[in-house]
C-alpha cells in the first residue's frame, strides 16, 4: 500500500511483510482523540484484511508512545453535566483492545517514550512490547480519581502479579523499561537509538514464521489464565490438529528433515 502522509494522525508505512502504525500527534504526546481512534482501528483492520501482512509494528512518533485519553477531548462547558465515560470506553477503547487482541498477525508495540493510562495498556495488549531504556509505563488513572481501563484491570496482575498490580494502580508510580523488564511487563528493554532497528528486525523475523501458529499461541495463553487443565489439554489437542493439516506444518517437517530453512507462506 502507499505510505501515509507525514502529517496523519496515524502514520502507516510498509516494510518487508510487516507494517508499522505510528501514532502522530506529537504535540500531544499521542494522546488519543476520536480522529485518532478511527484512524488506528480502520489502519489494523486494513492490516488483518491484507493478506501481505504477516507483523505489524504499533509505535509512537516525537518523544512519547501515548498518554493515553486526551482529557481535552472531553471538555464540557461550565455548569454542563459530568460526562458519561461509558460512551468513549464502550465506542473506542475496547473495540481497540479488542482488535489488538483477535489480530491475524502478531502486533508489537515499540514503546518510544512514555505511556500513560490507556497509552500503557494498549501497549500491554500487544503480543510483544519492546521499549526504549527512557521509556516509562505509569498507571495514571488514580490522579483524576479513576481506575485503569483499557484492559488494564485483566492485564496488569497477570504480568505482575495482584500485588505489584494494585500498587501500580493505586500510586501512579512510573515504572522504567529496564524494570518493566525485570518484572516481566515487557518483553525486551533496548538503547534509544536501537528501538526502531530492533522493532523492524522482529518483525521481519515473525513475519518469517508460521503465523496461524503464533496467533493460536496467542489464543491459547489466553485461555489458560481462566481454564482448567484438563479444558487447555483439550484445547492444544484441537489446534495442533487444526495446525498439523496446514501447509506450514508440511513446510516445516519438510525444511527440518531436508536440513534447510523453512519457507512459512500462510496467514491465518
């Protein structure tokens, strides 16, 4: 597809087989508007729907992935009555996590710098996050008296456990990218200026591989935070049924026994 132009509120730009959304209001620090929402949900559903797409890249421009909810936004006049919060969670930020979550492909987000709120758990919701060493994750929820939405209530005590979850949340405390590492938030903290390399080379490297495989993988630790044993052992039975009958597979047996590289062409 053509590149976006520089000025896009969502900037959409192609790589070898994989494509990189970046978010584009600097000035802001990508803070999320209506404009911006629309834009980001129509650029994934434009990458599930082609079939060219095998990664996707979800990354922030200037100095900061996201702050999350632009509160500007939401401004109402003086005297008007309090807005209904519902309306925007309900209208964008969950079909956003939604989307990120059922995507064909797996989703990275290269975490370029701060990300607040929303901004913090959209990146959680992402297959893989990689961060730049000045990047910081902060839960600010609890400073206009709310809760983390986004996904964050499920997210966070998963990656962290209750503990270090509640206190995240409660006292907004920013946490660094080499201890969002360390706790196992994300999966990799890397220099500044390496970010955007690292991010493509990643995906490159997905986008080489089976990609029905990574995203029932993706299914399937999902299903085990809430299932039984029995219902996982039942669920890895079927997809590696499924799985097993696909050309991958056959390319895969093939490329190990011929002692070659495997050449990976589906897309689930």
């Amino acid at each position: 597809m053509t590149d976006t132009p520089a000025d896009a509120v969502v900037r959409i730009e192609d790589g070898a087989g994989w494509r990189r959304l970046t978010l584009n209001r600097p000035d802001k620090l990508n803070s999320f508007n209506a404009d911006q929402h629309v834009a980001l949900k129509a650029a994934l559903d434009a990458a599930a729907e082609d079939r060219s797409v095998r990664a996707v890249i979800l990354t922030g421009a200037g100095r900061g992935f996201s702050a999350g909810q632009d509160l500007s936004d939401r401004a109402r006049a003086p005297g008007a009555p309090p807005p209904d919060l519902s309306e925007t969670i309900e209208r964008f930020y969950n079909p956003l996590i939604r989307r990120l979550r059922s995507m064909p492909v797996p989703v990275i987000a290269a975490v370029n710098g701060v990300a607040a709120g929303a901004g913090a758990n959209i990146a959680f919701a992402c297959d893989l996050v990689l961060a730049a060493k000045s990047a910081r994750f902060i839960q600010a929820f609890s400073k206009i008296g709310l809760i983390p939405d986004s996904g964050g209530t499920w997210t966070l005590p998963r990656l962290v456990g209750r503990a270090r979850a509640y206190a995240l949340a409660a006292l907004a405390e920013p946490v660094s990218a080499e201890t969002a590492e360390a706790w196992g938030m994300i999966w990799k903290a890397v220099d500044d200026a390496q970010l955007a390399a690292e991010a493509e080379a990643l995906a490159t490297r997905l986008a080489a591989m089976p990609t029905g495989a990574l995203v029932r993988l993706r299914e399937g630790l999902d299903l085990a935070e809430t299932g039984t044993l029995s219902a996982q052992l039942d669920w890895e039975r079927d997809a590696q049924a499924a799985l097993g009958r696909s050309d991958d597979y056959q390319e895969g047996v093939a490329a190990f026994m011929e002692k070659r590289p495997a050449r990976f062409s589906e897309r689930s």
